[in-house]
C-alpha cells in the first residue's frame, strides 16, 4: 500500500461512498448495493494505481443501477 496524498484521497473518497452503499444496501435488503458497498471499501486495499481505482471505482458505483434496471 502507498502512502502517495493522491492514493490516499482517492481511497478514502471511494471507501466512504462504499460505506453509503453498504448502509443503503443493508437497509433495504437489496444486495446489488450491499455487495457493491463491500466492493469499494475493499478494492483500494489491492489497486495501487490511481487511475485503475478511479475506473473501478466508476464502474463498481455504476453496476447496481445496471443491474437493477434489467433486473
């Protein structure tokens, strides 16, 4: 893990809207938000680089509104 100000913030910014997630998700038992909360407090522990967290990140908080609309 890096201790570079940007992978800090970034980790940080992403963590928190993953704890939203997972709050919402636990709150109103839907599992999309739940598993995606999980996934964004947990993926900046493997992803060093920052543009790769941002991407992943994007696209984690995107998937439950896919999913739930096909769902």
């Amino acid at each position: 893990m890096s201790m570079d100000p940007t992978y800090l913030i970034i980790a940080f910014f992403f963590g928190m809207i993953g704890m939203g997630y997972f709050m919402y998700g636990k709150k109103q038992n839907r599992p999309g938000p739940l598993i995606a909360g999980i996934i964004l407090m947990v993926y900046p522990y493997v992803v060093t680089d920052p543009l790769q967290m941002i991407l992943i990140g994007i696209g984690t908080m995107a998937l439950p509104l896919i999913i739930g609309r096909f769902l």
